[in-house]
C-alpha cells in the first residue's frame, strides 16, 4: 500500500521535519518521540479550505504540503501522513474514525465520524495514537485500557466504555473531565475519510469555511488561534488572550507562533480580511 513517507527517503524527510532525529524500530519509546515531535512541529490548520482550496489526501500531496512545503492540516491529512511514517518504520497500525464529541450538548444528536486516529499494536498491547485534534492534539500515546488515567505531556486523558459500544476519550481540563470524541475498533479506509474530507472543505454548514482554526504545542503550553482570537493556555498557569487586530498580525502569528509557512498562499491576507469585515 502507498502511504505518505514510504519510502526510506520520504521517512528520513518527515523525521527531519519533526525534529526526529533517529528511531530505533516499531518500539513504545520511538512512538512517543514521533508522536511528540510530530504535534509540535506540524500545526493543525485549515487554511486550504478557508481558501477555497481543495484538501487532497494521497501520499503525494500529504508530503508536500506538510513535509516539504511546511504547512500543516486537519485529522485526515494529519494522521495520514503519521500513519505512512509508522508504517515504514514497521509498526503495525490500523485507521480508526470518531464523531466528536467536544463542543457539543449532551442531548444532540450523534455527529458523524468526521475525525481520524491511529490504533498502534505493540508488544505491550493496542495504543492509540492522534496528532489531529486541534487544541487537545495529543502529544503523547495512550494505552487502549478503559478507565484508566493516563499522563501526556500536556493533559490527563482516559477511556471510558460507551453505552453501547466503543469508548469515549475524554482529557482532564480545568479540573473537570471533557469528553474528546467517540470511536470503536472499525478499521477505516482513506475512501471512508474523503467523504467527510469533501464536506468540510464544501459544505455550508463547515465550520472550517467560515473561520481560521489554528494550533499547536509547545512543551510547557498551546497555542490556539480561532480567527481573530489568539489564545496561549499555560500548563502551570493562566490563560493569555488577546485580538488581532490585522490579516498582517494574523499572518505573522501563523508564521512565528505557529511556524506556517503561509508563502505558497499568496491571497491569505485577502481572505483574512473576511474576518475583520465579519465582526
């Protein structure tokens, strides 16, 4: 199977890009140094769509925006492009999807499974990995055990039994317990992920055409930019809010907070503007 980064050359790339510099094989400790590496180096982002551009998911175009042209992207482009570097390591991993649950009433309706994550098998068991979650990305693994809290380098997460089937992720934030999303065991295939791919770069109700959705960590904070708002949570502190005022101010956020390189978009700051003309 073709996969973003499978090749030796094209995994010698990303582990570059991700500030990897060597794996010692399919093993938990290189997992957690991919998986680190991967959220703080790549930020999750969705200016293709706020373009009007299209998201491609193949091998080919996943290594050259987020690899070779310095960009990032949402779950799918995000966990695609992991889940071909794991392979060439060896890893033996399966695509999983969810319907998120973040954000959301307790009474709605179930969402779609409109979000990626990884199931890693290693020799200490199912783990799970996902460097696709905006401003709760996990920087680190977990193990595929319910009811058991588990230490990132940034929060405490947990999996807990569904009602029916599955589980639900949730992430201690703010003292209280969040749920994240939903998902069980069902392998996916990437023709799974195009659909929900096409409407969030299509659909009316997208919230992904509407705004910019930005983050990244840092090892003792995140970063988050919803618009105009950015956003730095502190894991031993306050939050820092503060409006940006331009699509120039937005633009330099995106490159230095963010480390976007914005440089193959050359219309950013026009449809930047939209924002501003919105409030």
């Amino acid at each position: 199977m073709s996969t973003a980064a499978a090749t030796d050359t094209g995994l010698a790339a990303y582990l570059d890009r991700i500030g990897v510099a060597s794996v010692t094989g399919p093993d938990l400790p290189s997992l957690r140094r991919i998986v680190a590496g991967h959220a703080r180096s790549i930020a999750f982002e969705n200016l293709d769509a706020f373009t009007g551009r299209e998201v491609a998911l193949d091998p080919d175009a996943l290594s050259a925006k987020l690899v070779r042209g310095g960009r990032g992207g949402w779950c799918f482009e995000q966990n695609l492009l992991l889940r071909g570097a794991l392979d060439a390591v060896g890893y033996r991993t399966t695509s999983l999807a969810a319907r998120v649950l973040w954000s959301r009433p307790a009474e709605a309706p179930p969402s779609p499974r409109s979000h990626m994550l990884l199931r890693v098998d290693l020799p200490e068991g199912p783990h799970l990995v996902d460097v696709g979650f905006g401003g709760l990305t996990l920087t680190g693994v977990l193990a595929l055990k319910p009811e058991v809290e588990q230490a990132t380098p940034h929060e405490t997460f947990r999996l807990l039994p569904a009602e029916r089937s599955g589980y639900v992720v949730q992430a201690r934030v703010g003292g209280e317990w969040r749920p994240l999303y939903w998902f069980d065991l069902t392998e996916q295939l990437v023709a799974d992920y195009e659909v929900s791919n096409w409407y969030l770069c299509h659909h009316p109700r997208s919230h992904f055409l509407s705004g910019i959705m930005v983050a990244r960590p840092d090892p003792d904070r995140r970063y988050a930019l919803s618009s105009t708002s950015l956003a730095v949570h502190h894991l031993d502190g306050p939050t820092e809010r503060r409006s940006l005022e331009s699509p120039a101010e937005i633009r330099e956020e995106l490159e230095e907070t963010f480390l976007i390189d914005t440089s193959g978009l050359p219309d950013l700051e026009a449809a930047l503007a939209r924002l501003f003309r919105d409030r």
